[in-house]
C-alpha cells in the first residue's frame, strides 16, 4: 500500500496499549447532554488512540472501564461538535458532558479519480482477505458472559424515573455464563451454567408442570415467555458474522443486511478514512462506513481494519431504523482478537436499542458480552449440536449474588445493583418457611362451604405440590335410567423446576 509508510511514520509517536476490562479497573462514568441541558443518546464515547469504546444509553448515561492511567476520552455524535477531555483514572471517576451543535454539518464527500480516499483500498485488502478468514476457523469453543438489562421510562409516571422505585416495572436484568459452542458455517449451541432471569414476563423454569387428572389423565406442561423487550439473551438470538455477504439477524429484520466488507459492498456504500493508531504494536485504521441508499438494510458507522492482516479489529455501526420491524433503535459495538494473522474470532459485543412503545413511555436496553478462554477448531460433534440449541445445567438456577460477584467481568450500574439486591431479597423473603406456610394456610382452609360447594384443596408450597377433591354437589349423580351414583374425583399436580 503505498500510504501505508508514511501512516506508519506518521503514528509511532503513539503508542497505545488496548484496554481490556481487568478485574481492577476503575469506573467512569457520566451523562451527556446537548446545550438544552436534555440527555442525548448513541453519542460514542471511546478512548482516543484504542478501538474501545461505549455508547450511551436512552438517558445519555455511559460507563467505561479502564485501567489506572491517563486517557483521552472522547465523545462523538453526528451534528455535534466532538469533545475530547483528559483524565488520570486512579479510582472512580463522574464526567459528565455537553455537546454543542454544529453551525453547519457539511455532506461528505468522496475524493475520486487520483484522489480517492484511502479507505477504498483497505476495505478491498479486507473483501480479499475474507475468504480466508471463513475457511481458517472451522470449529470455536469459548466461556461466554452475557447480562441483558432494560430500563423502562414513562414521562407521565414519577415510578419509572425514580431511581429508588426498581420493581421489574421499571428494570428488568437477565445474566448468564455459558459455553459457546460454534460449528461453520453458522451453527451455535450454548450449555448454561449459571442463569438469572429477573425479567417481568419470567422464564426462569423453562416451566416443567406436570399433573395428573383422576378422570380423564391428562399431562399439562406450561413454558414462559422472556420478556421479548430483551435482546441477545442468548447467542441464537444473532449472528453478527461480517464476513459473510448478508447477515441474517431474524429478530431484527425479516430480510439480510449486506456487510460493509461484502463483495458487492461498493454498490452500497460509501467509505471515509478518519484516522490511524497504534495499538498492540499493530497499525489501525478507522474507517468511516456510509450507506449510498437511505432505506436499504444497510449499517452506517465505524470499522476499525488492522493493518498487514487486514482483519476487523473492532465495529460501531448502527442499523437503519426503517430496516428494524420491532426497535426503534439499535447499534452494536462488537471486538475481535486476530490471531496469527489467519483466524480472527469475537471477544466483546454490546448492543445498544430502543423501543418506543407509546409517545410518552420508551424502553431501553443495553446488552454486554465478554468471550473468554477460546479453543480454536476443537472437534465439536454433528449428534452434540443437533441436542439442543441452548441447553441449562441442573445448578444453573441455584447461583447466588455472591457467585455472580466473583464470576461477573462487568461492573453493575447503581441502578442495576439495587434491582438485584431488592430482587434477591424478595425472593429469600418468598422461600422462607414463615412465607410458605402463610401461602399455604390462604388455601388449606376446610369449612362447610368448600366441602359443599367449591371443593377441597391442600397446598405445599415448598414442595411445590397440590391436591384436589371435588365438592359433595358435583360428586353426586342421579339419572332416570342408573339412578343414584356417588363419584369420588380430583386431581394431584406436583411441579418440577428444572430446565430442559
């Protein structure tokens, strides 16, 4: 590449480390707004000189880890002007921001002819490289973190804006740690280990209710539903893969959207080089990504290439809203690590969507996921991945807060730590023996009026099991040809929490 000396002459005065998220990082944390004092959200908030980066939610709140250190952090947002702020990260830090719009947003242009812009020659180095890149990773095994948490606002009900009202009216959180299992070209399984569903339509039972009736012996059986506001609760739910020509995200769209690095991806969209770094001794390119057609199914935003490798080192590409059948918003920001130049696999997602689900009340939702502990091409067997797409463990439902403290790589929000700690205690509250046995006494309470005319029934609510007896007047038959008969009938029900 002929540009490719001077970028590198250019950036080795910089020389910045990536910032994974380690156990010891800091929090920083903050809320931006425009000049009207109003929270704006989508603003990309990264770490000048790295490919890391946030977006802010519906309420223009972001939070980013970082190691001890100085940083620049920046704030970017289409029509605004960007902000860059210093900071020495030694312990928690608030920064809050306020952006100022442009006088004037020009239209981007594309240099043509003997001036083309040099990101249509590193987008081409990254089409040629992407069959490669398919064929090299057959099989991947990783440890997989994924926590959904949504957030409901309603301008006309003070509860939703409260931050100390967090009832599943107003959160709803679902977290769990699972091994990922994936097969070319686009299989997934994931077996759970560990499963918290706090969410307002539960599925925490994957329900098994088994009950036998004494007349006719039917089996009942009843599944929940997961509150469908969450998205990525498991990895079936997409597949981001770029370097496949469409991408087939059913939840999201009824029809594929066509990569920024696909072989037709000059027919569609448009491309701007913003800026090279240095991270991890490796030369970065950033890459702005424009749509040529407002309505296709098409993604606009950032992709980060990586230099001699040209494999995607990172994305921050947002969706166009007319393409989504149920968001009203929504963008990812998904890492990769590339390694030996051959084989390139995801370690960070976070996806970032909206709702609108009335003029005055929006959902917001913020899904985060962390790859670990990766086996590239492992054997991985055709009759393992046919049982099951998403499979839980016996003990999955039986991890408490203190499990998940040690296990989770995320920080928890403010709000998000007093949902689950008033969750929790509800839930000890509610297995309690003094709880049960009150539950119990509201249904096993036999007088005339049961025996005579509603029926008999007994509840054990720790063992989770019930019994029927039909009341006298129904036990009673007399017709003309039979005459007098006395039917003694009921039903047992015993239920099973256990996933399956």
């Amino acid at each position: 590449m002929k540009a490719k000396k001077i970028f590198i002459q250019a950036f080795t005065t910089f020389a910045f480390v990536v910032l994974s998220l380690f156990s010891n990082a800091q929090i920083v944390q903050g809320t931006v707004t425009d000049q009207d004092g109003d929270p704006v959200s989508f603003v990309a908030v990264f770490v000048k000189g790295t490919s890391y980066g946030v977006l802010t939610n519906g309420k223009g709140e972001y939070v980013l880890e970082l190691a001890s250190g100085e940083h620049t952090v920046v704030f970017q947002m289409s029509g605004f002007r960007e902000e860059e702020r210093k900071i020495t990260v030694n312990g928690p830090i608030k920064l809050n921001m306020k952006l100022i719009i442009e006088d004037e947003v020009l239209d981007m242009v594309v240099v043509k002819s003997d001036r083309e812009d040099p990101a249509y020659e590193i987008i081409r180095s990254a089409i040629s490289k992407r069959k490669m890149y398919k064929e090299k990773l057959k099989t991947l095994k990783s440890d997989a973190y994924i926590r959904a948490v949504l957030e409901y606002e309603n301008l006309k009900s003070i509860d939703t804006v409260n931050d100390e009202l967090i009832t599943r009216k107003r959160v709803n959180l679902i977290e769990s740690q699972s091994k990922v299992y994936y097969v070319a070209p686009n299989r997934f399984k994931e077996v759970k280990s560990a499963y918290r569903d706090l969410a307002e339509n539960k599925s925490q039972t994957t329900g098994v209710s088994v009950g036998m009736d004494v007349e006719d012996g039917r089996n009942r059986r009843s599944i929940d539903v997961t509150n469908p506001l969450l998205f990525f609760t498991n990895v079936n739910d997409g597949n981001f893969d770029f370097y496949r020509n469409l991408l087939d995200l059913p939840t999201l769209s009824e029809s594929p959207y066509t990569s920024p690095i696909s072989s037709n991806a000059f027919l569609v969209y448009r491309f701007k080089f913003i800026e090279s770094f240095i991270e991890e001794n490796r030369l970065v390119f950033k890459i702005q990504v424009i749509p040529r057609f407002k309505g296709g199914k098409l993604f606009q935003g950032i992709i980060y290439i990586e230099d001699i490798s040209f494999g995607i080192k990172a994305v921050d590409l947002e969706l166009n809203p007319y393409s989504l059948k149920f968001f009203s918003k929504f963008r990812l920001i998904q890492d990769y690590h590339i390694q030996g130049d051959s084989v390139i696999y995801p370690s960070r997602q976070e996806f970032y969507y909206e709702t609108r689900q009335s003029q005055n009340k929006t959902s917001y939702g913020k899904t985060i996921v962390k790859y670990e502990n990766h086996e590239i091409n492992p054997k991985i067997s055709r009759r393992f991945m046919s049982q099951g797409q998403t499979i839980y463990t016996d003990s999955s439902y039986e991890r408490n807060e203190d499990y998940w403290s040690i296990v989770r790589p995320f920080s928890l929000k403010s709000v998000e730590a007093k949902f689950i700690k008033t969750q929790d205690s509800i839930r000890l509250h509610r297995s309690s023996a003094e709880f049960l046995a009150r539950q119990d006494s509201v249904y096993n309470n036999l007088n005339v009026w049961n025996f005579l005319l509603n029926g008999i029934v007994h509840k054990n609510f720790r063992k989770k099991t019930s019994w029927f007896i039909y009341p006298l007047i129904a036990q009673i038959q007399v017709n003309l040809v039979d005459g007098y008969r006395h039917t003694l009938g009921g039903a047992y029900n015993k239920e099973w929490v256990k996933a399956n």
